[in-house]
C-alpha cells in the first residue's frame, strides 16, 4: 500500500543533539563534511573537507590522526586550497590540483598533479613544503619544515569529486 510522505519542515532551522545544522535562512552551520550528490549519477560526489596539522606531518580531520577515506573503483580529482603560516606571519599560501585513482583493492595512486603557489613568504634559510599523501585507502597532504625551529601551521580547503571508475 502506498504512503504519502509530508514535506519536511522545521521552524527556525534543523538541529542535531541541540547543535543548529541548518538555521532559518537555509545556510548549513556547523557540519563535519559536506557531500553532494546529482540524482542522475549515483556513483559520482563533491565531498568537502578541512585538514589541518603541524610542522612536519600528515594533515588531519581531526584529532585522532583520520585522513580522507577514498574509495575502491574510483576516479578522483582532489584540489587543495592550502596556507602555511609561523608566529611571525610568514605566509606560504597555493592550490594542489591533483587526479587520483584507487584501484579494486584500495591502493592509491597520482595521475597527475598541479601546484600553483599564491605567495611564498619563506626566509631564505628555511623550507617548506607541502605534497599529496596517499596510503591505502586514504588521502591527505605531508608537510615537512626544516631550517626552523618555529611553530608551523598548515590548513588546506580540500575538496574531493569521486566517481566510480571500474
């Protein structure tokens, strides 16, 4: 038998555990990750992510050590918006565009990759940089440091379009 399913509406916007996820001018606030789906092609998304980290390390979502999970049979162009700052405001800022395969059994490989730098701050004396990670599975980026003993911090807007590839 079939059922008539209501319009789902919630005055002042939607929360989950008294956390508001969507308030009352339709912005979405406050969400881990975002994911969008086309109704059409189901096996294809544009999920959004925040990774952040340290000095010499591999970036994370959060502080637990999770990088951003790829799956099997897919096809994947990832582009980073990426900044790199010390205490003293010396900005190392670009964007990594890179195309990423992950085979049947999880292992990930780059096809090609393309890094553009915004502006590059750093002192002559020092080097950063930042490269794409991959593990099975898994993607983020590694930053390493050397030269300085100061505190580096690194964030990257990465966005993440999957599509099944088999």
């Amino acid at each position: 038998m079939a059922t008539n399913l209501k319009q789902f509406d919630s005055l002042g916007g939607f929360s989950v555990n008294e956390t508001t996820v969507v308030d009352e001018n339709k912005n979405i606030k406050d969400a881990n990750t975002l994911e969008l789906k086309n109704r059409f092609y189901s096996d294809s998304t544009i999920t959004h992510y925040i990774l952040r980290g340290s000095n010499t390390a591999t970036l994370q979502l959060d502080d637990v050590g999770t990088n951003i999970t790829i799956d099997n049979s897919t096809i994947n162009f990832i582009t980073g918006n990426f900044l790199g700052v010390n205490p003293s405001g010396v900005v190392y800022s670009g964007k990594i565009e890179s195309t990423v395969l992950c085979n049947a059994i999880g292992n990930v490989t780059t096809l090609s990759s393309l890094e553009t730098i915004i502006k590059e701050d750093i002192p002559t004396s020092e080097s950063w940089e930042i490269v794409p990670f991959m593990a099975t599975n898994r993607f983020s980026y590694a930053t390493t440091r050397s030269g300085t003993t100061q505190l580096i911090k690194w964030i990257v807007s990465t966005q993440v379009v999957s599509i099944a590839w088999a």
